[in-house]
C-alpha cells in the first residue's frame, strides 16, 4: 500500500528552504546525522564563547567533588604530614584538586569539539 503525503511537493519546498538556515542537520533525504554549532548553542555567538562556558561549568562542578577525592585519603593516610606541614599539604591537595578538574574539563571540551567542528 502507497501512502501519499498530504502536502505533496510544497512539503519538500520547505524542507528545503529549512536546510538552509540549518546546515548540517538530519532533514528528509539528507544524510548528515550531525547539526551545526549554532543549533545546538543558540545563546552564543562564537563557538569558543560555549567552549569555555563548558569548560567553567563542568570545572565547578567537578571541583567539590575531586577535592573530596583528594582531601579524605589526604588526611586520613598522611595524618602526620598534616600536623607538621599544614600550609604545604593544604596547597598541595588544591593543587591536585584543580588539576583534576582542569583535566576532566578538558577532556569534555574536547569530545564537544569533536562534535561541533565535523
């Protein structure tokens, strides 16, 4: 059994005009499964502009949790080291805890790339 569509060929008339103003989409015969920078951030002009917003936001959120992660063992297995030296063990865990962080940010920043320049 044929199925016709309703709208016949105007339907392809605006698909087309709508592939236009989203290159890269996945519109009816097309076979890009990938979109554009700007339809998948459309609040930033620049795609460096979103790169960096992600790279702040997965950065705060990763920090507590990577500083947990290196504060605890930190404290509980170097016990004296921080009696002794609380300033250079104090430094020392920020230190970790941000490079963490800047890593896991990275990475993200990364893989959205991968996506956003093909």
């Amino acid at each position: 059994m044929l199925l016709r569509r309703p709208q016949g060929r105007s339907l392809f008339i605006r698909l087309r005009a709508a592939r236009s103003f989203i290159p890269g989409s996945m519109v009816a015969g097309w076979h890009s499964w990938t979109s554009s920078g700007r339809l998948a951030h459309p609040f930033y002009l620049l795609l460096n502009e979103s790169l960096t917003a992600n790279y702040r936001q997965v950065f705060k959120w990763m920090f507590p949790i990577y500083g947990a992660l290196h504060f605890v063992p930190s404290l509980l297995f170097k016990h004296r080291a921080w009696l002794s030296q609380p300033k250079i063990m104090t430094t020392r865990t920020i230190a970790g805890t941000a490079r963490s962080s800047s890593f896991l940010s990275a990475f993200v920043v990364i893989y959205l790339c991968s996506f956003l320049i093909q």
